[in-house]
C-alpha cells in the first residue's frame, strides 16, 4: 500500500508565521516522498464562534496560501474536510472508543475553554477524535505537525489501538513526523505560541511595511532598558525569529552585537525584517497571482476532495462491515 501523510489547517482565520514555519514550510519536501493529503479542515474551524458568509473566502485564503508556499495539486491531493463526510462518520465510531475524562485533560482543550469561555462546545471537546478520523480514515502511516498539536496524535494512537483490538487490525499507530525548527513559534508579545485567535502573528499576507512595523514593536530581552545595556539573545523571541531566516554568519554577528551592545534592537530587527521579507515576498507574489484565478483554485480543491473520497469510502466500507452497522446483502 502506498504510504500516505495526513495534516491539515483550520480556516479559522489568515495563516502565519506559526502555520508556515510549523506546518506547510515542513510538507513541501514530504510531498516527493509519500502520498500526501492536505486538508482545509472547516468542520475544526466551526468549534469556535465564527462568521459563516466568511467562511469559503477563509477556506479559499487556506488555499491560497497552500499553493503559494510550494504545495504542488500535481503530487499532492488538497481537499475540504467538509467534503469529504466520512471523516465525521469515522470520527462518531471514534467517540465511543475514548473516554471523556482522557479528552478533557488535553491541554488545548483548556487552552480553549479558557479563550472562549462564553462557548465551551462539546466540539471542543471533541476536536482530537475528529482529528484522529481525519489521519486514520486514510490510513496514514505519519502526520506532520507542530508541538501544539502532539497530544492530539497520542489520541490518534489510542484510538487506533483501541480500535484494532476491538475489532481486528485495520488502523496504522500514526507518528509525528516534527521538524525541530519552527516545532513552537511564539507570537510577537514573545510570550504565547504565535495563534490566529490571540492576533499576535506575523500573517503570511502582510506587506513588506506590516512586518517592518509589527518586527519594530515586538518584545524583545525585556532585561534589556537602553541601547547601551547589553542584551541576552537566549531570551529573545527575535533571535529565535532570526535562527529560523538568517544564516549562520548574520547569527554570529548578531549574538555578538546584542551581547556587547554594539547593535540596538532596531538595528537587529532591520536585518530580521530583511531576511524574512526576502522568503515571504515569492509567497506573497504568488498568493496574487492566484487570487486572480479563484476559479482554477476551487477546481483543485473539488478534484481534491474527490480523490481523497475514494480512499476514504473504501475504509469506511471495512469499518461498516467491521463494526457490525448496517445491512449487507450476504449475512
Ligand atoms: N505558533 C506555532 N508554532 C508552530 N506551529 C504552529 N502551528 C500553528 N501555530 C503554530 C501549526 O499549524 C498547523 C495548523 O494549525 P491550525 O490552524 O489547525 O490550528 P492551531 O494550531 O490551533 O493554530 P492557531 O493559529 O492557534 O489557530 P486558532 O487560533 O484558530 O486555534 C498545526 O500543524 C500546528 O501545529
């Protein structure tokens, strides 16, 4: 059987930095190696309150952003969760192989109650099951992610291995495959993991002046008061910003400078916005492009959708058969 990958994002609002770094900067290589599947995942982006006429453009921006950043429809099926119903079909099987206590110590899922408190949906609680059905329903041997999101693979795990033992061996144990760079990216107050819903992000459609000014007021060694004080670049959510878009050499230069205050901040964020506008700008001339060929990009998507349907139906029928549900014509 062809090896296959699944990872996705939710379109609950514009992608950045974090989803970049974290998630598709890592699928790019992954997608000549195996059999990849991409999705929009927008029954996950319903969990929290959100606008459902802003919802497709959303979808589309994920999208967008998917092919911009050197995703290829040519090797790589990309698809709407919602599409594909089986997904919430397997993940109702799932939820009677895991316990409720095991779901609500998850740490996202405190996160989140704690985010939104005015809306702790049984969705919330139940997103790692959902996400378990959307690795398993293709039998995904691994799945890329960040650190944010490996307790959630441990319940794929769990329910995989429940699942089999029940009722015989059907499920791979999916591992992570993670990427120690861009593995946790912190937002611009230097202190949370960078996250749409906290708005402390770096998007992967600002302008080449956005990320100027968002780099010129974000935090820095808060021990450091004036240009003249030395800084400490191990304490800095800029030099971990730097480690993942300048080389060695600017590296070197730049630990020096901070640490004998020959460079202010400012200088140290100049070269930072540089480096990190010279990766974003083919992204961002390419997000226009398509952006102009809405069409062409919903295209992708259905066709996706529908390859990935095919593989998903063949494993529900087993699961059908194997669970006991239904009817079938021979008894
Ligand atoms: N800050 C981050 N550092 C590293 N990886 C990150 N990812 C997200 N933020 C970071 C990775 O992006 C993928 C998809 O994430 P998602 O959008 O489905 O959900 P999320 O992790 O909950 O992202 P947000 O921005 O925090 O969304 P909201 O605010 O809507 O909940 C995952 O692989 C994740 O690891």
């Amino acid at each position: 059987m062809e090896k296959r990958i699944f990872s996705g994002i939710q379109p609950s609002g514009r992608l950045h930095l974090g989803n970049y770094l974290g998630a598709m900067k890592n699928w790019i290589p992954l997608q000549d190696k195996y059999r990849c599947i991409f999705g929009i995942v927008d029954y996950h982006a319903m969990t929290v309150t959100y606008t459902p006429k802003e919802m497709e453009k959303r979808i589309l921006d994920a999208a967008v952003n998917y092919i911009a950043c050197g995703l290829d429809p040519e090797k790589t099926i990309l698809m709407i969760q919602s599409l594909v119903p089986e997904h919430t079909e397997l993940a109702w099987i799932f939820n009677t192989l895991v316990s409720v206590p095991r779901l609500s110590r998850i740490p996202t899922y405190k996160e989140k109650i704690q985010q939104h408190p005015e809306n702790v949906n049984m969705g919330l609680l139940d997103y790692p099951v959902l996400m378990a059905a959307d690795i398993l329903i293709y039998k995904s041997f691994a799945v890329p992610v960040g650190e944010d999101q490996l307790p959630h693979l441990e319940i794929a795990r769990e329910i995989a291995r429940k699942f089999n033992t029940s009722y015989g061996k059907t499920f791979p144990e999916p591992q992570s495959i993670t990427e120690e760079k861009g593995m946790r990216v912190f937002g611009l107050d230097g202190v949370n993991r960078m996250s749409k819903t906290l708005d402390n992000c770096i998007y992967l459609d600002d302008t080449k002046e956005d990320v100027e000014k968002k780099l010129a007021t974000a935090v820095t060694d808060t021990a450091r008061k004036r240009r003249t004080d030395p800084g400490n670049p191990d304490v800095c959510n800029i030099f971990n910003y730097h480690k993942l878009f300048s080389s060695k050499n600017e590296l070197s230069e730049v630990t020096e400078g901070c640490r004998t205050a020959k460079i202010g901040c400012l200088d140290c964020k100049r070269i930072l916005a540089d480096n990190m506008n010279r990766e974003l700008d083919p992204i961002r001339k390419r997000q226009k492009e398509l952006w102009k060929k809405t069409d062409e990009v919903k295209k992708i998507l259905i066709d996706g959708s529908e390859k990935a349907s095919e593989i998903a139906k063949e494993t529900m029928r087993e699961v059908r058969t194997k669970v006991g549900i239904g009817l079938r014509k021979k008894s």
